[in-house]
C-alpha cells in the first residue's frame, strides 16, 4: 500500500510537472506573440489621425488680403479639414481686410475652402451672399461662394495667400 501511495506521488508530480510546462509554454508563447503586435504598432507611422500609414502632408497657413469684410473672427470650412467643411472652428481673425491662420494639415495636392463666419455658411464677403467679390472654387453650384487652390507640395510648410483686391478672388500658393 506504501509503496501504491509512493507510485501515485510520482504520478502526481510527474503530471503536474508536464502541466507547468505547457503552461509556461503557451504563455512564453503568448508573451512572444504580444511583444511583436506592440513591435509592428511602434515601427507603423501615421500622419493622421484617419490611419492613412505614410501620408505626406503640407503644413497650410491661410493669408487674406485685400478682404471686404468686418473685422471678427471667421472659420475657413474646406475639403482639407477632418471632418470636412468644419465652420465649427474660428482659424482667422480678420482686422482691416488682412488676417492669417493658425496651420492646418492639408493631405491632397489641391484643396477647396470657404470664408465663413463661426456656424454660419453665409460668405459675407460673396457677391451671392451681398458681398463685393467671387471666389473661384471647383466647378459646381458653390463655385463662387469657394476658393481653390492647387499645386499644393506636400511635405513641406504652404502659405495659400487668398487676395480680395480684385472682383474674383486670387488665391495663390507657396
């Protein structure tokens, strides 16, 4: 009996012992599996927060002049933005018919935009909205109410200068 009650210790350890293993097996296996997720997450870049892995992107700052409208604070809406044609963020303060942005990311080559004041899709400087000038934006019903710019280098700092001197807006990028 003694010696049944010795054969079925070493049984027992012998079991146990295989089933630590495994266990810490599966868990160095796990460990590994884990270490090289979080590896291909750090060694992975984003320019944005949309995921697009490698994007180039332009820093953009917006420059009007010549602007024929009241001074204040305005949103410039566009296709650059996420989520686009956001009027929800005042970017501008216009003084005198001149004012310069805060920078914003610009992940395309060629963008349109707006002028607007915050919330509002009136363009008080638009002669469809009672103002004095056109913009000149893509082909379409808004053609007038936007602005266009093209030729946009990415990965590099971009002024877009958007000048009011004259009846169509000219919008120039450098």
């Amino acid at each position: 009996m003694r010696k049944m009650k010795i054969e079925n210790g070493k049984l027992k350890k012998a079991i146990l012992g295989r089933s630590l293993s495994v266990v810490e097996g599966a868990a160095k296996n796990l460990f590994m599996a884990l270490a090289a997720f979080f590896l291909a997450i750090g060694l992975s870049s984003c320019a944005d927060a949309d995921g697009l892995h490698n994007q180039e992107a332009a820093t953009v700052t917006f420059v009007f002049t010549n602007f024929p409208i009241a001074d204040g604070s305005y949103a410039i809406p566009g296709d650059y933005s996420s989520p686009t044609w956001d009027n929800t963020v005042e970017l501008v303060t216009i003084k005198n018919g001149e004012g310069t942005s805060s920078a914003v990311t610009c992940t395309a080559t060629s963008t349109e935009f707006s002028l607007t004041k915050k919330d509002s899709w009136l363009r008080p400087w638009s002669k469809t909205d009672g103002g004095s000038i056109n913009g000149a934006g893509r082909e379409g019903a808004d053609y007038y109410r936007n602005f266009l710019a093209e030729g946009i280098p990415l990965g590099s700092e971009v002024t877009i200068t958007i000048d009011g001197s004259t009846e169509t807006a000219t919008v120039t990028v450098e």
